[in-house]
C-alpha cells in the first residue's frame, strides 16, 4: 500500500497514525512516482476537491495512466449531485461561500463534470453512488461566521430532528 500527499504535514501525521502497513511518499498527485500500469487499485477519498480546479484533470488522467490493465480507480467525493430540495439547496449555497471554495482553493465538480473528466483519461464510469455524508454545522459556523448565522437557522429548521447529509 501507498499513501501519497504532497503536504509534508499530512505526511508526517500519517506516520504518525500507521505502522509500517502504507509506504508514505509525498508527491503531486499529477506527478505520481509510479510507473505506467504498474498500480492495480487507487483509492481516492475526499482529495481531489481541495484541489485547484485546473489540476484535477491531469491529476485524473495521471491517475488513470498508472493503472494496470483493468485496474480500479475509485474516487469518493461529495458536492456532485444537484440539490433535490429546499434544504439541500440552501446547504450547497453555505458551501459556495465556505473560504477555499470562494478562493478557487476548492472545488467540487458535478457528477457530469466528474463523469467526463474520467472519460477524458481514458477510464470507464462503472457505477456511481451517492452516500448521504453527515453534515457539521458546527465546521459549517466556524468557516462562515456570524453572517450566516440566519441561513444557518433555516437550515437547522428545515432538517428538524434529522441528521443533516451531503452527498
């Protein structure tokens, strides 16, 4: 198993958390230190969005390039689905004006984009699945602030006594 980061930071944490079970290389994910079709599996979950969205193509495509022959990419995002109603609507609003994302720092493709770009790299979309994610607006108030305190109020009403979810 690799794990591969390019912050050093993230890095050191995660050697910090595992023993000798990942080998931890810090790379950029549109420059991995593999060969062509030398990795079976790549599992992706949840990074590709903090990437600048220019690169997320050449990431994917660097990706697809160092799988084998039937290999597997895997990617686990969130964002990608339109808003089915009120609420969901008005949790995908508090997202756009979250700091990275409104700094171009981020972002969240849509199942189309996602879609095409893998096809662009050359791979095939099997299966798509949209997990409903726990939502925190606790991480939520921390980023926005006191400004949106009342969308944050009509979110926590529109949810009542369910969880809230992203996906």
């Amino acid at each position: 198993y690799y794990g591969i980061d390019l912050a050093d930071n993230f890095i050191r944490l995660a050697k910090e958390r595992l023993t000798n079970t990942a080998a931890l290389i810090q790379a950029s994910a549109s420059h991995l230190p593999f060969r062509a079709g030398s990795i079976h599996i790549v599992l992706e979950m949840n990074a590709i969005h903090h990437f600048p969205r220019r690169i997320i193509p050449d990431a994917v495509t660097e990706i697809a390039d160092v799988l084998k022959q039937g290999g597997r990419f895997i990617s686990v995002e969130d964002w990608g689905t339109p808003p089915e109603d009120d609420r969901e609507s008005l949790v995908y609003e508090l997202q756009r004006q979250r700091p990275l994302v409104r700094a171009g720092l981020e972002y969240h493709p849509s199942d189309e984009e996602w879609i095409a770009t893998f096809k662009n790299a050359g791979l095939v979309v099997k299966r798509m699945e949209h997990i409903p994610r726990p939502l925190n607006f606790q991480r939520l108030w921390e980023m926005l602030g006191p400004e949106a305190e009342g969308k944050l109020a009509r979110l926590w009403e529109l949810w009542g006594h369910e969880t809230p979810t992203t996906k």
